[in-house]
C-alpha cells in the first residue's frame, strides 16, 4: 500500500495536464467537418502533455532510459499524425506519422519472448480486417498504405500483449499499462477505419478519441516500472 501511495504522488501531478486537456477537448469537441487551427491544437494537446509527463518522469542517453525515449517518440509522432489528420488532404501523411509512431512502439516492446502463435493469431486478425476494409477504401496510396498500416499495429499488439507471459508481480503492472494501452489503441483505430470505410457510427469522434486518449495515457504509463522505486530498493 505504501508503495501505491509513493507511485501516485510520484506520477499524478505530473499528469494533471493531461486530464485538464482531455476535458477542454471533450467539452468544445471540435468540428471534424470543419477544421481549424484551435481544433487541431485541441486535439493535439493531450498526447503532447503525455510526451512531457514521460520527459519529466526521466530521460537521458542511458541504457535503462532506452524504453522512455522509444514510448516518446512514439507519441512524438501520434502528435503530429493528429495533427495531420485532422486536415483534408493530409490522411496518407497522417498514417505514415502514426505508423511511425507504431514503429517506435514495437521497437520498445521489443521482441523477447517472441510467442509465435499469438503473433499468428493476430496475423489472422489482420488479415481479415484487411480484407473486411479494403472494398471502402479508394485510391492506390491508401489501398496500398491502410494494409501496412494495419500490419503495424497488429505487429505492435502482439509484442505488447507477448510481454504479459514476462510479469512476475504486481510491481510489473507497467506491462499491464502497455498491453492495455495497446488493446485500445486497436479498437480506436477500427472504429475509425469502419466509420471512414465502411458504415457511419454514432458518436464517432466522442468513442474514438476517448478510446485513443486513454490508449496513449496507458501506452506513456508504461514507462513507471515500480520495481525501480527507490521503495523497493
């Protein structure tokens, strides 16, 4: 208990900006037909307040700051994948920076244990969203890109997910966070996919961006591993 109670001193001050931005976001809930410049940056703050939680938590060039800087890049590049979709013109943009993102994110994961058969699993499942979303989907750089696309974070699902085999206590609940954040991230990214490709869905822009947000707040706690508290030392 007492170290529950270090960990959220520790890192609840420090997400404040966040919460505070995700609220203004949801209250104004800026038009998506017609974008502005304050939307964009709306839109945008909450995850930048997440890259700033995770600077602020540590990070240097050290060995053991190398999962940090990989989450922050990662959401460095979600950032501005939100900025650039929330722009006509720019969705192709928009996916490269998130695959990107997603990148970053795989690479944090990393790929120990491997655990083959959840990857082929989820393969599956990537194939067959694929195949469900490509008769919505028109023009050669998004038939092309929306399927790598998919990959990507398929591939980033499954080392999230393989890193639960790895938990050996409630200290490891940073694993939890990632697997979490990455299961949500998912489903934010189907919604949107079925609501741009398929059929319309109610409420679109509020279930999207909730799932997103939390998705990236869960992704940037995982950077808290509670087994280097100095409480456990």
């Amino acid at each position: 208990m007492d170290s529950l109670r270090y960990i959220i001193k520790s890192v609840g001050p420090k997400l404040i900006p966040f919460f505070k931005t995700v609220a203004i976001y949801f209250v104004i809930l800026p038009s998506q037909e017609n974008p502005s410049l304050l939307g964009t940056i709306l839109k945008c703050l909450p995850v930048a307040s997440l890259v700033l939680f995770v600077l602020l938590h540590g990070m240097s060039l050290d060995e053991q700051f190398k999962y940090s800087r990989r989450i922050v890049i990662g959401l460095a590049f979600c950032c501005v994948g939100d900025a650039l979709l929330a722009w006509p013109g720019y969705f192709e943009t928009g996916i490269i920076a998130f695959g990107i993102g997603h990148f970053s994110y795989i690479l944090a994961f990393g790929f120990e244990p491997i655990n083959v058969s959840m990857g082929i699993a989820i393969l599956g499942l990537c194939v067959t969203s694929i195949i469900y979303l490509l008769p919505g989907i028109k023009g050669l750089p998004l038939t092309v890109g929306v399927p790598i696309y998919i990959f990507l974070i398929a591939t980033m699902i499954w080392r999230a997910l393989a890193q639960l085999s790895t938990i050996k206590d409630l200290r490891n609940w940073n694993k939890v966070c990632s697997s979490t954040g990455g299961l949500l991230f998912v489903i934010s990214d189907l919604m949107l996919g079925i609501n741009m490709f398929k059929f319309k869905i109610n409420h679109a822009q509020t279930l999207v961006m909730s799932s997103y947000y939390t998705a990236q707040l869960a992704i940037a706690l995982s950077v808290v591993d509670s087994s280097h508290f100095p409480i456990y030392n």
